[in-house]
C-alpha cells in the first residue's frame, strides 16, 4: 500500500472527505507510524554506521535517526570486532565518575535522545561501528515504505484510530478498528521487537511464541 492508496483507504473508510480532515491524515498518518515504530521493531529496519570516540570524552553522539541500540563494537585495525556490554547510566557513571580514569571503554548506555555514554572515557579516537534499530521516513513523504509494503494492515487501521479519534467516531467502531489493530501489530511483533534497555549482543534477541 502507497501513501495515495492509504489515503484513498481512510477517506472510503470514514465516509469523509471535509476538507479539514483530509488536511489532517498525513498528522494521523505520521501518528500511526510512530505507535508502530514504538511497538514493533522490524528485522527490515535496521542499521549500521561507523563513527568514531574522541578522546577525553565519554559521550558518543547517536545517529539522527536513532530509535533504540542493538550493540555497540569496537573496531580494530584487522577488522576485529569488540562489543561493549549495555549497563545502566548509572552504572557507568559510578563505576567511572572521572574523566580522567581513560581506556579502551568497556560499557555502553543510551544516555540521551542524541548521545551514548561510554566508560570508562576513551583514552583515543576508537573505530566504532553502531547497529540500531532507525526510525524510517514517513510514508508520507516517500509515498512508498517496507511497512507499507509489509505491514499496510498495522498502518492502516492505526491511522484509522487516530483519524476516528480526531472525529469523536462511535466508541464500537473505535474498538473494533483498536483491535484489528492490535491483531496487525501481533503479526509484525513476530519478526522481532526492541527496546532501549535491551542489548542484542548480551542478551540475544526475544522470542515470540507462535502458536
């Protein structure tokens, strides 16, 4: 399903074509993808960058598009790989509460929505390589996405939700269109979820049990 076809889908859907409804469903739109994105983590989005540490300093900046970490490695000169173990913010801040205390870093923890913190602080500019979990563009500006293509259910009645919420729609059919809903993302949890305090390196990815 494209962004035009989705579109096509909500105005069939409500019976509504007002102007000031069509106007909001990219909002509703944008609305739906991010309570997937919250909820699912497609193995589909998924990446990988390579950055470097900068000496003297424990802070490592996420990519722009973060979402949520799956491991953080040191690289080598060979093309070794050594992954940093995830801990808690506070554990790296009470186990290395100086700057001066500098190495190779050991452990990892998302500090902020725009930077990791390492410890303890490097002591040079290490190769690292992260691999995360990206928050994709919107359909509605790439008129085409994977979950469009693969998971145009979860999009479809997610935005329906919020477009019946914006209309103060029936409460029966805001709680049938909610439980197509939580079908849809039930088959998309299948493929994989994460999470912040999750670390795929150290605890290994969670399993759904299909039935």
């Amino acid at each position: 399903m494209n962004y035009t076809e989705l579109v096509q889908a909500i105005k069939d859907y409500t019976e509504n074509e007002e102007t000031t409804f069509v106007n909001q469903i990219p909002t509703f739109v944008k609305q739906a993808e991010e309570r997937i994105h919250r909820a699912v983590l497609s193995p589909e989005l998924r990446k990988n960058v390579t950055g470097t540490m900068t000496l003297g300093n424990r802070f490592l900046a996420t990519p722009t598009d973060f979402l949520s970490a799956f491991s953080i490695a040191v690289v080598d000169g060979d093309g070794d790989y050594e992954f940093l173990l995830h801990k808690d913010v506070n554990f790296v801040r009470e186990a290395y509460p100086s700057n001066t205390t500098q190495a190779k870093p050991v452990y990892y923890s998302v500090f902020d929505e725009s930077s990791f913190i390492l410890g303890p602080t490097p002591d040079t500019g290490y190769t690292v390589q992260i691999h995360y979990y990206y928050k994709p563009e919107s359909i509605v500006t790439a008129s085409t996405t994977w979950l469009g293509d693969n998971g145009s259910s979860a999009l479809l009645y997610g935005t329906l939700l919020e477009a019946y919420t914006f209309m103060k729609g029936e409460p029966d059919l805001i709680n049938l269109y909610g439980q197509r809903y939580e079908e849809a993302v039930g088959q998309l949890m299948i493929l994989g979820e994460g999470r912040n305090r999750r670390d795929s390196y150290r605890n290994g990815e969670p399993l759904v049990r299909v039935t």
